[in-house]
C-alpha cells in the first residue's frame, strides 16, 4: 500500500503539469502556437494568438508585417495579422 502510495505521488505532478498546457488560458500571458505539434515543412502556416490586443486595427490585413517575436533558426515568410490578437 504505501508503495502504490510513492508511486501516485511521484506520477502526480506530472499530470497536473500536462493538463495545465491542454487548456492554455490566453489570460494568464500565454502565447497560443498553431499547429501545436508536428513537423514544419515549406509552406506551413502558423498562427499566433496573443493575450493582449498587439496592432491597431489600421494594421490588420496588410501584407509584409514585421515579425512580433524572435526564431531561432529565423523564419522566412510573411507575417499577416488578421486581428488584433
């Protein structure tokens, strides 16, 4: 009994950690990456939401935008804000 009992405990925080990132809340100043998983290959399309409003709304849909963060290896393409977020 108090094996199976160590054993929850060590296993516990673990699955507290995975369901925390299931339901990311843009509130608490998380950054949401689209598609979450998976390989990037050419022609990938990310998307990006951010907890807070990051343009105006003049900026919204034009073309060639500057990127809002940094990569390493750097992205190549072109950033297009479809919200404010």
């Amino acid at each position: 009994m108090k094996f199976t009992l160590i054993i929850l405990l060590c296993i516990l925080p673990c699955i507290s950690r995975s369901a925390d990132t299931e339901h990311l809340d843009l509130n608490g100043g998380g950054v949401l990456v689209e598609p979450t998983s998976g390989e990037l290959k050419p022609g990938t399309v990310l998307t990006f939401t951010f907890p807070t409003a990051m343009i105006g709304p003049a900026s919204i849909d034009i073309p060639n935008q500057p990127f809002p963060f940094v990569s390493q290896p750097e992205l190549e393409g072109e950033f297009l804000w479809k919200s404010q977020t």
